[in-house]
C-alpha cells in the first residue's frame, strides 16, 4: 500500500459510505478514481478494519462506564440502606442507566 495515498483515499471512501453508496459502488468509484482492483479492496478492508477498531473501542467504553455505574448504584444503595435514607435513586436510576449503557456498548460489540 502507499502509505501517502492511504489518507487520501481512505477519506474517499468515509465520504461515499456517509453518502450511502453500497460496498460494491464504493468499489466502483474506487476503480474509476484509477487504482486497481485488488488496491482498492485492499483500501476498502483497510477502512473496514479501522471503523471496526473505533466502533469496538467506543463500546468498551460504553461497557466500562456501565458496570462503573452499576457498582457504584449497588455501594451507594448497601450505605443508604444501613443509614435508613431513601435509596430509590441510587436502586432504580444508576442501575436502569448503568444497564442501558452496558446493553448500548454490548450491542455495539456485536454488530
């Protein structure tokens, strides 16, 4: 690969796929730019794995958070409760929204 068309023509292909073009046009448009076949898969599996590794890294941190929350909604519920506070906050809302964000980065995991 030349690393100093890299740049160019992976900023090619984030703009075709934000216009919505299929993988096989964006190959197409690819081809038409000059570049040969097996280079341009080769930039659009580059690309690929790039979007993956953000999307991936982004839903570790979705899930880190989550159970981050969820920890700190269980220590806060076992201290209000010995104490003999209201611990609905802490028992409803930090577990419904350390959940929602464990689910988020799960899902985002997996596709």
């Amino acid at each position: 690969m030349d690393t100093a068309q890299l740049p160019d023509v992976l900023l090619r292909i984030n703009t075709l796929k934000q216009q919505g073009l299929s993988t096989e046009e964006i190959l197409q448009r690819l081809l038409e730019t000059g570049l040969s076949g097996d280079a341009a898969q080769r930039y659009f599996d580059e690309w690929k794995k790039i979007r993956n590794e953000k999307k991936r890294n982004a839903a570790f941190v979705y899930c880190g958070i989550g159970v981050f929350l969820l920890t700190t909604g269980f220590m806060f519920t076992v201290f209000l409760f010995t104490n003999n506070s209201n611990f609905n906050f802490a028992l409803y809302g930090l577990t419904i929204i350390g959940l929602i964000l464990v689910f988020k980065g799960l899902i985002d995991l997996m596709s």
